[in-house]
C-alpha cells in the first residue's frame, strides 16, 4: 500500500449535517480508521470528476476531537488515485447521479487503490435483483411492470410484498393480499401505471419476529447481528430506535448462507454488504452504504464492533494486494 489515505463518499445528507452521529455506519468506520493513524477525507457524488483521464475529487478533511468526528472547512482537490481506498457508500436511490459517479470511479489505478464495493459491482448487481443469483436462499419473485403478471403471482401466493428497486429504507414498499379492495391502485402507485419494474416477493409470514441484518465483509458473516422489529402496526422496520434493534444470533440455516455466497460476492466485487433474511431466506443484498448497526451491536454485545470491522477490512485488502501482486509477477 503505498499511502494511509482513506476516502469515503458519503450521502449528501450526511455532509449537509455533518458532524456525524453514532447511529450512521460512516462514524464508526472513519472513526476507527482515524484512530489507527490513517487519513481519512469526506466527499460526495457531485464532487467527483473527470481531469481527461484522471479521476480527481474536491475533497474535506476530517479529524476527531473528544470522541467526534469534524470536517475541515477548506475544500481541497485530490487525484483519487493517491487513496490507499475508497469506500463508495452514499444512499439509494441508484440513479443516473449515481450510476455517473461509479463511471467516473472507474477511471481509477485499481492496481493500487481498491475501491469498496466496486464500482462495477454497483452498476451490475442491483439490491433488490441480487438475491436471485442465490436461488436456494431467495423467497419466490418476479420482477415485472406489468400488472397482470403481478396480480397473477398475488393470486398464486396469496400475500406479496411490492418493492421498488433503486430505493432504501423500505420507501414505497407494500404488503398486499389477493382479498384487498385496492390491489389495481397499488400496482399502479408501485410500478408508475405500468412503466417502472418492480420487484415483487411472496410473504413471508415468519416476518412479525423482524427481519435479521447479516454483516458480511471480506468473505465473512459475522456471528454479531441484529434483528430489525416493526412497530406502530406496520409490516417492516422503520424507526431507528433501540426497541426495534434487538440481538439477532444467527440460526442454522443462516449460519450457511456464508458458504453458499462468499466466493460469488467476492468474485463480483462486492467486499461490504448488509444482508436482510427471514427464516433463513434472503430478501435484500445491501451492497450500496449498507447500516452495520455498530452501536447497536456495541451496546448488545459489549463489544467495539467498529474495529472487528476494520480488521477484516484491513486484512482483506492485505489479501487481495498480494493476489494482485502474484498475478502481476506470472
């Protein structure tokens, strides 16, 4: 590695209400990088851009002063290829903004600077459509635009969950059953009157216990986990609150997920990813700015969570820095 430069690209939001909070993922890995003595710089999407051929950045420095976290007021400009790493973690929805982002990311020395999660990952696998690359752990889905195909397979299953398949935070999700009075209207707030495709998975009931966050990194799930529980009679999580986040070990049947996906994600690019499962079943990869609950976890487990993480992280670009070099040399 030839420098102790880390950049992450974080949400818009996130800079706008800079500085960071304890619930956002970002503080605890920046916090933790910062700690171990590497330089660790913020930017966002709109910040990136093209110099000809080199990838260049305006850019804020960060530093930490009694347990947070605070940007430089200057902005600066930085070739993206002096990073030791870049961590691309800004929020869905993945639309053109973010799709230019990642083109331009490609225009990095991937020799010499990973970049977490590839950019061609992100463009090819999105959230939604990724578990179907794992057949044997995804619930039964279509995707479609098309309303009759959708209301055939609710008819088939009974109850459906409508999601759309560039958003985050379960924005725009529905539950429907085929005994509904509204089933036309949904499907067309869902899919635009038939013109944007949507992901539609079959219920699954074991859902009122919450869904389980799985952390992958490096090729690992972790044994630390926390299930996500709704409240305020609605089906999924949407409140970041300690008593939706409770302690989530990992069954049997997850515990095997990690064998079945590790050497796919890898291979794809995908080093980070959040992934949400039901009785065992995938619904969702999150492999954009996935939320690792490290506070929650910390608070549960009585652990530092946020340096488990960078060990392995550091560990996996160690890894695949000399694999790069061994492929170099033959």
């Amino acid at each position: 590695m030839k420098t102790n430069k880390i950049l992450f690209i974080i949400d818009e939001l996130e800079l706008k209400y800079f500085e960071f909070n304890r619930l956002v993922t970002n503080f605890w890995l920046i916090k933790s990088f910062i700690e171990r003595g590497f330089e660790v710089l913020i930017t966002v999407k709109n910040l990136l851009y093209l110099n000809g051929s080199l990838p260049m950045a305006k850019i804020y420095e960060t530093s930490l002063k009694e347990n947070n976290i605070f940007k430089s007021s200057e902005i600066k400009t930085i070739c993206l290829n002096e990073f030791n790493t870049i961590f691309m973690r800004p929020d869905p929805p993945v639309d053109t903004d973010y799709i230019n982002a990642t083109y331009i990311l490609s225009y990095v020395d991937k020799q010499n600077t990973f970049i977490i999660n590839s950019p061609e990952a992100l463009r090819d696998f999105n959230e939604k459509l990724y578990i179907n690359k794992f057949p044997k752990f995804a619930p039964k889905n279509i995707v479609s635009a098309n309303k009759n195909i959708i209301k055939e397979f609710l008819f088939n299953e009974a109850e459906i969950i409508i999601k759309p398949l560039n958003r985050c935070f379960s924005s725009g999700v529905f539950y429907l059953n085929s005994k509904d009075k509204n089933i036309n209207a949904i499907i067309d707030t869902a899919t635009n009157n038939g013109k944007t495709q949507v992901m539609v998975q079959k219920f699954l009931p074991e859902i009122s216990n919450g869904d389980k966050r799985l952390i992958f990194i490096g090729g690992e799930i972790f044994k630390y986990a926390v299930r996500k529980v709704a409240t305020n009679n609605d089906f999924k999580f949407n409140e970041h609150t300690s008593a939706n986040l409770i302690k989530g070990d990992l069954s049997e049947k997850e515990k095997l997920i990690e064998k079945e996906i590790a050497a796919t994600l890898i291979n794809d690019g995908v080093y980070m990813a959040g992934l949400d499962v039901i009785d065992g079943k995938i619904i969702e990869i999150n492999i954009t700015s996935p939320c690792f609950f490290i506070n929650e976890i910390n608070s549960i487990y009585n652990i530092n969570f946020e340096d488990i993480i960078i060990d392995k992280i550091l560990n996996t670009m160690e890894h695949l820095a000399k694999n790069r070099c061994l492929a170099a040399i033959s």
